[in-house]
C-alpha cells in the first residue's frame, strides 16, 4: 500500500462516523481526501480503472479489507455509489464515499456483513486509468454461469457453478440450498426465478 493511502486513510477513517453521521443518509456523499497536483487525465464513464480500496460500515465495523479491484466505470460492473462517485479522479486520488443503500447494496444483505439498508464508507484510491479493451480477455463471471447463453441465470446454473468452483455441499447455513436461496433472495429483483444481467451484482460483492 502506498504510504500516502496510509496517511490519508489513518486520519479520515478516524473521522468517518462523525463526518458521515452529520450528513443525510439518503444523498451520496463524495469527499476528496488527497488530489494530485499533476492531472494530465481524469476518469470518465467507459475507463478501465484500477483502484485500492477499503471499506466499513458507518460505525467503522470492517466489511472488507485493503483490496484492488479493476472495472470499467459506468457499465454498472460495481454499485452506483462507485459509478457516479469516482468520476473526475485523477490518478493518486484518494476519496472517502459514504454510499447510502440507495447507492450500494439495496434493501437486502449481503451475506453476513452488510445489513439491510447498509450505509457504507469506502476509502478508494485511483491507481491507474486503462483502455477497457484491455479487460476483454477477462473472464465474464456472468457468461461463466449462464452456461447455455440465453442471458438469464437459473437456480441450475448456479448449482453447476458452485460445482465447478470446488465449493463443497456443506452443513446448514453452508449448503448449496440455503446459498442459492441467499443468492436468488439478493439478486432477482421481480422474484421470477431467474437473475438477469441487469440484476446480476456479482461483480460488486465478490460473491457467486
């Protein structure tokens, strides 16, 4: 981790439940925490962008750890908290988001770390604006599990993905019953039994 993440993220982490308590928890709310003095080129929506990022809830409990994660901005590959709040980012920004669920993640949990309506704080670093050409030859966790291509995700693609991946038929809450019920709970939106691309979150939670 570059040592200025460390600075900026150590003092504003310290600040995030008071600042974010003050403000309305139904507006997303976007604070710049450094920005380079240097900004030959700024982040628009159809950039390649790889970013460090950290995230809690609003009482600063840890939801994920210090990560990098690479998406194209604004094709909904990430929450819209994201989409619309690292716009404009220059290379070695830092920015603190505080992303009501509205933004994030909904009405729903999402497994056992974020809780319904959640209000999230993500401290996010941009660390390089690509071409998303460069992303092509990446795998499509969506087309990985709608195996017969038809843009809807069933119950039995998913079984056959979690089979693929190794991910044993555990006890209780760990069975592939109660995980695809988890998953289907989360992502079909009109409950019609299937997830379509549009309600597909998979690449914003790390899951599935």
């Amino acid at each position: 981790m570059s040592s200025f993440f460390l600075r900026g993220f150590a003092f504003f982490l310290v600040c995030a439940f008071v600042q974010a308590g003050e403000q309305d928890r139904d507006h997303l709310s976007v604070g710049i925490m450094i920005k380079p003095e240097n900004c030959p080129r700024e982040t628009k929506d159809g950039d390649l962008l790889t970013v460090r990022f950290n995230n809690t809830l609003i009482d600063q409990t840890p939801v994920l750890p210090t990560s990098e994660f690479e998406f194209v901005l604004g094709e909904g590959q990430v929450i819209a908290g994201w989409d619309l709040g690292l716009r404009d980012m220059c290379v070695g920004e830092l920015r603190e988001l505080v992303v009501p669920h509205q933004y994030g993640y909904g009405e729903f949990p999402v497994g056992d770390k974020i809780p319904p309506r959640a209000l999230l704080v993500f401290y996010v670093e941009l660390l390089r604006i690509g071409d998303p050409s460069e992303d092509m030859a990446k795998p499509n966790m969506f087309k990985e599990i709608d195996v017969n291509g038809d843009g809807m995700i069933s119950h039995s693609e998913v079984a056959g993905y979690l089979r693929r991946e190794g991910l044993s038929n555990g006890e209780g809450d760990e069975s592939h019953d109660n995980l695809m019920q988890e998953i289907f709970h989360e992502e079909d939106k009109n409950k019609d039994g299937y997830i379509s691309h549009d309600e597909f979150q998979g690449l914003k939670h790390g899951e599935l």
